[in-house]
C-alpha cells in the first residue's frame, strides 16, 4: 500500500497559481477603477476576445509554479518531519545506525552530521553505562545459574506460574512430561479423518497453564491455601489429583510465592501477598501401576510357596515307610512338621504384613468428582465393559480419594456385571450424600434391573479384584476401607433399575483439610519480570499497559487474496510476545488442506506444493487448536484485516471466534511514522533495523512481524501510546483502518 496523499505538498503546488490568480485580478480591478467608463468599454472589447489566452497563459504558469515549489516543499520543507521519524527510530536502536545525509539539502546535511556526532557521544555513554551495569549483574547472574543447574536437575516436574496462571519457569523435567501428555491425549486433536494436528509446544514462558490443568482445581487449590496461611501456617500447599484429556492421573502440589514486600504486586489473601504460584507434578498412572506389579508378583510368589508347602508336606507323609525305626521315624517327621509349621507361619505374617502395606500405602489426594466419574467410564471401556453414560455428576462435589485402586474397584464390579449377566449399559451417578452436609458423597454404579442374590455381591465385594487379567492382592472391600467407605446393593423397581452405591468421603471444606508435610528448605524465588504483571481480572483489556499483556503474533498464507470468494486458508503460523520479548519457543505452525486447487501463482510466493497439502487436517480442526494457543492473549498481525477476515468467515462453520483485541503493525506503522512513503513489512523492518528471514512462509512472517511488534513497543511509549485502550484509539484513526476486505 502507498502513503496518503500530503496535503503539505498539494498546498504547496497549489498556493502559485492562487497567488498568480490573485494578482492578475487584483491587477485587472487597480486598473479598471483608473479608467472612465467609456475607457472600460473599450478595454473590455479587446480583451474579450483573448480571455482563453489569459487563462490559457495562468495555467501554464501556474503548473509550472507549482510543480516547482512542490518540488522545493518535498525537498526542504517535509525533510524535517521525516529526520525527526529516522532519529526517534534510532534512539532505541542498537547501536551504530546512523542517518544517511547524502542526497540532503544543505541545511539537512549539515543537521545529520550533527545528530550523528550526537548519536556516537550517546553511545559512548551508554557503553560505558552497560560496562558497569554488566559488572554489578555479574553476581546475580552466578546466582541465576545455580538456579537453572538446581532446576535442571530436579527429578520432579516444577512449573512456576504468576497469579494469571502465566509460565515463568519451568524445568527440562516439566517440558517432557507435558510433551508425553500431548502425545498421549492426540487423539483428542485429530481431524475427522484421525489426522493428528500439532504445531504447538505444550509448555512454553508466557503460556497459561490452564491448557493443561483445569482452572478451578488450582483456584479450588488457592483457596485451601487462602485458609491455611490465615491461621498462620509456615508452610502452606495444597495437593490435588486430576485426570488429563489423555486419561493420566497426575497428582499435584501446589505452593504459594509470596511477594517481596506488602507494597509489591500480588493478590492478598487476608493479608498475605503472593506474587504466584509453584507447580510439582507427577504422572501417578505408571507409578501406581509399577507398585501393582510389584503386589501381584509378591501376591503370586506367596501363593506358590504355598502350594509348594502342600506338596512338601504330602510327600512327607508318602515317606511313612514301616521299614524304619520307629524312634527314627518320628524325630525325622517331627522336624519336618516343626519346619513347616514355622514356613507357613512366616509366610502367613509375610502376607498379612504385604496386605496391610498395600491396604494404607498410597494417600488420599483431592480430586474432582466429574474428573473421577469421566476416568472411572474411559476405565470401564477400555477394559472391554460396556458403554457407560456420566450425565447424572454433580460437578461442584469433590472427592478425596486414591483414584487408582478406585478406578479398579469400580472397573472390577462392571466387568462383573458385564461378564455374569450380560449388562450392555451402565451409568455413573455422583451426588451429596443424604443427610446433605455430612461430608460424604454417593457414587452409584447403575444398570437395568437383574435377579441378583446377596451371595453374589458378597463374593464380590471380598474376591480379590482382577486388573489386567491378573488378580491383585486388594478387594474392593479393603479399598472402601482404605477410604473410610462402605458399599450396598439397592433396587430402584420404579426405574427398573439396580445399582451398587459407593458412600465415599469428600474433600471437604479447604480448612478442615490435613495439611501434608513441607519440608523446611526451600529454594529462593527469584524476581522474574512477570511476577510484576497484575492479574487480567483485575482490569480491562483496554485499561491495561501494552507491556503487562501478552500477545499470540501471527500470519495465514492462503490460496488467494479474495476471502469473501472462496479462498482458503492453508497455513497458520504464529509466536508469542510476553513482557515485551519474542519467545521463540512457543510457535504453532500447521499446514491446512483447503480442499480446493492452489494458483501456481500463489505457490511462486509461498512455495506451499498441492501434495504437502493432501494429508493434512481441515481448518474446522484446526482453528480450535490455534484458538486455545492464542487464548487469553491480544493478536497481533501485519494487515490483520486481511487474516482476520479469513478467519471470521470460519465461525459459523467451527464455532471458534476470536473475541480478543487485535493490533496491526500495518496501522501502528502509520501511528509512528505518517511521512514515511511506505508501510509494508519489508520497509517497517528496515526502518527499524529488523533482519527479514523466512519471508512468505506463515511462522517466517509472525516472526518478522513479532519483532517488528518488540520494536514499536517503546516507540509507542514514547508517544504516550501506554494502554491498549490508547494505541487501538490510534490505529482507527489513520487512513489506513478503513481498508475493508
């Protein structure tokens, strides 16, 4: 696109001929008024006929008066504006760009040479400046490092998170553990043909950590804190266990970061200031599936002893020979009795021993209610049970609970039912125990209506339960006693249906809770820039300054510029900016098939081939994907209208909308630099001494434009630009907003 048209410059070109005009006339009346009448007559009479060649002669003048002083005008007269640009530019740039003063007038050559000169002093200073700021950050960089050393070699996943839920840290441990849970829950991110989209990194700085956790298990995790620290507890956490879209069951320990100073940011809780929060993760399924092994092969060895000793104790008695003395006879079958008396003992106490480790081994840990019920159903179907409906779940009711020998328990039972009595259908019902508020919840096993007789439940209830085809050392009995529960069997003739009712404990509430230990060393918490970012629900998009917020820069490449008439999208590339940085860590990057041909003239400029797009998802798969990755972040994009239009034409057909703000640096270009001839990427890149890599590929391009966007940042400061509100307010005010496609 080209700059406006300069209203300085036609007023220039125009201002000769008004003046000429004015002078001619001015000229005309002086004389006529000098004149008598009959004298005007006659001078009238003759210049009649030649009125054509007098404005024939003005405007020949005329325009070449004004191609001349239009001329000098953008020469001289516009020469400072766009000086005065160049050196805002340069004035937070790095250092060594200098003003190019060749081909300038005089007077503007001479006005570069000598912001030049100001511009070498400047840097003197300022390298002599960054000389001591480096050595006085010597000792807290030694200190950083120890941090990123202890971190990286922690065995436990740790994530450290502001009160947005924003990722500040996180260590090597963490980024793969999330990695395996993306990988284990792709099949909740495959198109319709089972296609897997991916793209995106997981964990990344400046990403919420509500991608992955559910948000009110952390607020449900704060607010047990909340409680403990107004009692005045040293040491406040809160454990909880959750179900990831996948079905893995981590278990998380939750600390508060208190902020430095009561004056610092943070929210208060009843006094208390925290700047956020730590995250420990562990993946519980392998561990709780590890130590299940390990009880079925003690389970097992035990029971093959025991079987030996049988065996041992028949052969004894085969060697009752009469040919032997009989004194001999019975001191040999006395100690052989005596020796697998004590060998059966032993192996007896062994067992009860192992029995009562596995019954009180593993803790009770919080857990959602609608979390447990959906797991315990994808439980029940892989096993090869039944269809299981969970639409009777009360989801405000939490559980504290060991959900892995749960899950069992309830797996056990149903593959019972399916197994003995042929049940096709089941259901899953939660709900408060009645009388409501006595700290117990009913978790119902439902299925149509069977004769059943209460032999058969008993020997259920006390059969060892079976997972993955072998028997384990736990019943479902001792697993509602590891809980404090109990189970029934009920009919419910109304309804023509039966069901086993589970009386389990629930959470409770967050300051009745047993606070698990803490140990007393802890690391130090470093001041990281976004610990000083407040909360987003504590002011609006539009109130916020532009360096609190973080921004999802990205690009589409299409199949063609007209959106309104069937041209796709076949890529999506974009990167975040959070506290004013490029994370170039955290990228989403896809290929889309359009189902539709690709112009070759469109692939001379992308280089996207028809055949790498065959194989890839739909844009109705893909944009829901894209759509979390930019959640709870501004857009940002180069001529945003034009990619914004794309995908508003999407909604109807995907149900995703993008809600939040949106700038474009097309616009903010035009708010920072109006004289400037230019406002594509290329040339705002040059301008601001940003390399251009990777250009016309979708991610090459958000990471030109973010960068781009990094650079503007303190230039729109310097405006007085600090609020969202006040840099979208400028940006409808250029030209250049009211291009529409």
């Amino acid at each position: 696109m080209t700059a406006p048209l300069d209203r300085a410059s036609v007023a220039a070109a125009l201002a000769p001929g008004a003046l000429l005009a004015a002078v001619l006339l001015g000229a005309a009346v002086l004389l006529g008024a000098t004149l008598a009448p009959a004298e005007r007559g006659t001078a009238w009479a003759l210049l009649e006929p030649r009125l054509a060649l007098v404005f024939l002669l003005w405007l020949v003048a005329s325009l070449a008066a004004g191609s001349a002083a239009r001329r000098l005008w953008l020469r001289h007269g516009s020469t400072a504006g766009r000086l005065a640009e160049t050196v805002q530019v340069l004035r937070l740039s790095p250092p060594g760009r200098r003003l190019d003063a060749e081909g300038q007038p005089r007077g503007a050559r001479a006005l570069a040479e000598a912001v030049n000169a100001l511009l070498a002093e400047r840097e003197e200073l300022l390298g002599a400046i960054d000389r001591r700021v480096a050595e006085a950050a010597d000792g807290i960089a030694q200190e950083r490092n120890r941090l990123a050393a202890l971190m990286a070699e922690l065995t436990q996943s740790v994530v450290v998170c502001n009160l947005d839920g924003r990722v500040l840290l996180f260590n090597a441990r963490a980024r793969l553990q999330f990695r395996a849970l993306a990988e284990a829950a792709a099949h909740a991110s495959t198109d319709a043909q089972g296609t897997p989209i991916g793209g995106a990194e997981p964990l990344a700085l400046g990403r919420s950590i509500y991608a992955a956790l559910d948000r009110r298990l952390v607020a449900h995790a704060l607010d047990s804190v909340q409680q403990r620290l107004a009692r005045g507890a040293a040491h406040a956490a809160a454990t909880f266990v959750t179900a990831t879209r996948g079905g893995q069951l981590l278990r998380v320990q939750l600390a508060p970061v208190r902020a430095p100073s009561v004056s610092g940011a943070g929210a208060a809780l009843d006094g208390v200031v925290l700047d956020g929060f730590v995250l420990m993760l562990d993946n519980v399924t392998h561990d709780l599936g590890a130590e299940l092994q390990r009880d079925q092969a003690l389970h097992r060895l035990v029971e093959g002893q025991r079987a030996a000793l049988g065996n041992l104790r028949a052969a004894v008695e085969l060697l009752d020979e009469p040919d032997l003395p009989a004194a001999t006879r019975e001191r040999f079958f006395g100690v052989v009795r005596d020796e697998i008396g004590t060998m059966t003992k032993r192996l007896h106490e062994a067992t009860a021993s192992g029995l009562q480790q596995a019954r009180t081994r593993w803790p009770l840990d919080d857990m959602l209610g609608a979390d447990l019920v959906a797991a315990a159903a994808r439980r029940i179907e892989a096993d090869g049970g039944p269809r299981v409906n969970t639409a009777d779940v009360d989801g405000t009711l939490w559980l504290r609970v060991d959900s892995y020998s749960l899950l069992q328990a309830l797996s056990h039972l149903a593959s019972r039912l399916a197994g003995e009595y042929g049940i096709g259908r089941m259901a899953l019902r939660l709900s408060a125990a009645a009388p409501a508020g006595d700290g117990r919840v009913w978790l119902d096993l439902v299925w149509p209506v069977q004769a059943m007789s209460t032999e058969t439940i008993t020997a259920w209830e006390n059969e060892p339960i079976v997972a993955a085809g072998e028997a384990t050392p736990l019943s479902v009995r001792d697993v509602l006693g590891r809980h404090g529960g109990t189970l029934w069997f009920e009919r419910a003739r109304a309804r023509q249906e039966a069901f086993f009712r589970l009386l389990l404990p629930s959470a409770g509430a967050p300051g009745q809770r047993h606070e698990p230990a803490h140990a007393d060393s802890r690391p130090e918490f470093y001041d990281f820039e976004l610990f000083r970012h407040g909360s987003a629900a504590s002011a609006g998009w539009l109130e916020r300054p532009l360096a609190e917020l973080a921004y999802t820069v990205f690009d589409c490449e299409t199949t063609g510029l007209l959106p309104a008439s069937g041209d796709e999208i076949i890529q999506i590339g974009a990167t975040r900016v959070v506290a004013g940085k490029l994370r170039r860590e955290s990228v989403f990057e896809q290929l889309v098939d359009p189902q539709r041909s690709v112009p070759e003239a469109g692939i001379a400029i992308h280089g996207i081939r028809p055949e790498q797009l065959a194989c890839q998802p739909l844009i109705g798969a893909v944009l829901p994907v894209f759509h979390a990755f930019a959640a709870d972040t501004v857009l940002v994009a180069h001529n945003a209208a034009f990619d914004m239009r794309f995908l508003q034409l999407k909604e109807a057909a995907t149900g995703v909308r993008f809600e939040q703000p949106v700038l474009d640096t097309l616009l903010l270009s035009a708010v920072l630099h109006p004289e400037q001839d230019s406002h594509r990427l290329e040339a705002i890149a040059e301008r601001l001494g940003v390399p251009v890599l990777g250009r016309h590929t979708a991610l090459g391009d958000a990471m030109v434009t973010a960068e781009v966007f990094v650079k503007m940042l303190p230039l729109l400061r310097e405006r007085g630009l600090v609020t969202l509100g006040q840099v979208l307010e400028a940006s409808r005010a250029t030209w250049l907003a009211r291009v529409q496609y």
